[in-house]
C-alpha cells in the first residue's frame, strides 16, 4: 500500500509524471503481545491488542460475553493510522470477579477476528508484623522500638526490725504514799561456830550441805554438853532448821 510516481520524458521538456495511490484491502490481523497476564488483588492492569486492517476496521473489547464500555471500572483507549489501531484497555481495582479472558475484536467488510488475553488473579498474604519488646539487643547494639509491657506486681519483703535499739524491762510500777514496800529477801543468814548456812529454797546444792553439817553438829553438841542451856538451844534449833529444808 503506498503512493507511487509515475513519470514520462522524451527528451524535450517538459517531462509528465502521473501520482497513483495504491491501497490494498485485506481483513483484520490482530497481534497480542501477551496472552496470559497475573493481577495481584486490588491493582490496576492494562491489557492492549495490535490491529492491522484495510478497509479501516471497527475494534472494541468483549469480556464476560458483553461489549466494554467506558466507566470507574473500565477505561478503553485506541491509537489509529492508515490502516494499524492500538488497542488498550485497563481494570482498576482487580478483584476475583475480573478474573476471566478478555477479548479485542475488529471487524471490516472483508472480515472479523479476535484476539484473547486471559487474566489471573495473584493472592499475596498481608505482610506479618513484627512486635517486639522494649529490651534492646546487646550483640548487635540495636535498639528496639519502646513497647509498654505491663510488669507483674512486686511484693517488697517486710522491713526488719531496727537492731540498734536495746530492750529494757518495764519500770517498776509508781508506788504511793502509806502504802507499804514489799522486800523480797533469799532468806537469813545463820552462822554457828564459825560456819554460816543460808535458808534457802530447797535443791541439791542445800541437801548436800545439810547432810554434811548434819555430823558437824552433833559433835559441837556433844563438846558443848558442859556449856549453857542458851547455845545448846540454839544448836538444836538450827539442826530442827536444816532437817525442815
């Protein structure tokens, strides 16, 4: 297809030339460059169709069995020459229902063909979050982000009892006037012949001195018979003294 010259000279001027268009009339060819195409969820894709036809053909695009028409889901566009149409068309928001073929279709009165591109969803998972503490690496140095970490409750010990005081016993209860004080006393002292004995509570200590006074006694009776009544009374009573204990 083209224009072409034609030209006539004999030699004496001036020459002739002739311009004949030639067009050449064929059906429509599509060319699709990719035929299988993956959509991640929630993205827009464009798909495109390359169309050669003379007459000029009339393209437009088929999906779900239905024509595409412009709209906030579809946007449909063509680039024309002489006899080339560049087709696009682009889905926004791809979901699982824009998962199927499309189809680019021209027609011309010699003829009408189509060309399928088929469209596949692509599930990527959501992106996991990553939750740390707020501890701080120490190999490597770097920190992580704050995070409030609720800390369990502390039970702090009972405090000890200071040390530097000193116990003292309780003062003695006031005493008032006319009232008599109590003396309490380990008992008398009763020394005979140079020996003295305490009248104390009984134990094992005492016993065993009674019974070693016991013999003592006797004798400085017995050398003392000559002597008056009053130590001989005196004597007896100690001895009836340490025979009660």
């Amino acid at each position: 297809m083209g224009a072409y010259l034609c030209i006539a000279s004999n030699g004496v001027p001036p020459s002739v030339s002739k311009r004949i268009t030639l067009d050449v009339e064929f059906p429509p060819q599509i060319h699709v460059p990719n035929q299988l195409v993956g959509v991640p969820t929630g993205d827009n894709v464009t798909i495109e169709c390359f169309v050669e036809a003379f007459p000029k053909a009339i393209s437009y695009w088929v999906g779900k069995g239905m024509m595409i028409l412009n709209s906030d889901k579809y946007r449909s566009e063509t680039y024309e020459t002489l006899y080339r149409i560049h087709m696009k068309l682009t889905v926004f928001n791809f979901s699982r229902d824009d998962n199927t073929t499309y189809k680019c279709v021209a027609k011309n009165s010699l003829g009408e063909t189509e060309g399928d591109i088929k469209l596949n969803e692509i599930y990527i998972p959501p992106k996991a979050t990553e939750i740390r503490s707020n501890t701080k690496h120490e190999e490597d140095g770097v920190g992580a982000p704050d995070v409030e970490v609720a800390a369990p409750p502390r039970h702090d010990p009972a405090p000890a009892p200071p040390t530097d005081r000193i116990h003292r016993p309780p003062p003695p209860p006031p005493t008032t006037h006319g009232e008599p004080q109590r003396l309490e006393m380990s008992g008398p002292d009763v020394s005979v012949g140079g020996i003295s004995a305490s009248a104390a509570s009984p134990s094992s200590s005492s016993l065993q001195a009674s019974t070693l006074l016991l013999p003592i006694l006797l004798l400085l009776l017995l050398g003392n018979s000559n002597s008056s009544s009053f130590s001989s009374c005196s004597c007896l009573s100690f001895l009836l003294l340490l025979l009660r204990q």
